[in-house]
C-alpha cells in the first residue's frame, strides 16, 4: 500500500516529472588475484550482481595498493578480500557480509549472520583464508576479465 505522501496531491500536475534517482555509488572489491577461492567469488559476484554495484581489482594492481593505503591497510599483510564503499572500508567477514547485503535473495539472507559476534565471524573467516590454497586450486596469474566484464574492474 502506498503511503500518502508518496501519492500525487491533487494540485499536482500529471505530468510532473519524477525527480532523477539518484545513481548508487559503486562497491570496490579488492581480491586476491591469484586465489581461486576469490576469483570464483567475483565470479558468483558479477553473475548476481543485477544493479552492477560492484567493481572489481587485484590486491596486486598499483589501484588495489594506492586504495589500501588511502584507507590505512598494509598491503603485504593482509590475507582477506577488502570491500570498499565510499570512504569506509570492510575487511573479513564485515566484507562478505556487506556484500551480501547487495545480492539478491536469498543471498542477501546470510547478511543475518551480523548478528553473529564479529569474533567468531572473523575466526570462520580466518579458517577459510588459511586454508583456501588447499580446498581451491591457486591461479598462475589475475583473471582477465571478459569483453562484457572489463567495464567492472579497475584499471
């Protein structure tokens, strides 16, 4: 049902136009080029990916490094996908989580996991990152995107 104030008052003209939406910034996800668990996540990422929210880049890239900076993560220590949206930026299960959020149902279900404790997330999440390498095969070098992909990612 329609709330009254998003009704059209009488006094209204019918062909006043609706004010532009307001385009969505973009989520950078910054991924582990060489880690299949990753690439198959961007991969599940731009198949679900409606709005075309996401970009995507390399923690290898110089873009990838000059970000982390910018928002105080050390590059050379990280082992965890980093997402950033405007000027916060996620790392660990707050990333995935955040990401969920964007997906569509019911992927978008699993950001209910926020109400986890962050210490138990984190420590699953830090499971999986340890041994990744084992349950998905590692790749030689960064994925390179399609023709229709390479719009998504950063240079």
């Amino acid at each position: 049902m329609l709330d009254s104030q998003q009704m059209p008052s009488s006094s209204e003209s019918p062909s006043t136009p609706e004010p532009a939406a307001t385009p969505l910034a973009p989520l950078i996800l910054l991924f582990d080029g060489t880690c299949g668990l990753c690439d198959s996540a961007v991969s599940f990422i731009l198949k679900h990916d409606a709005k075309k929210r996401f970009r995507f880049a390399p923690q290898q890239s110089p873009v990838a490094r000059d970000l982390m900076a910018r928002h105080g993560i050390d590059a050379d220590t990280l082992d965890s996908m980093v997402l950033i949206e405007g000027d916060r930026a996620y790392i660990k299960s707050s990333a995935v989580l955040r990401i969920a959020t964007e997906l569509p149902e019911p992927w978008a279900l699993g950001a209910m996991l926020v109400y986890v404790p962050s210490a138990w997330r984190d420590a699953a999440y830090d499971y999986i990152a340890r041994h990744r390498k084992q349950w998905f095969k590692p790749r030689d070098a960064c994925r390179t995107p399609t023709a229709e992909e390479r719009e998504r990612f950063l240079a």
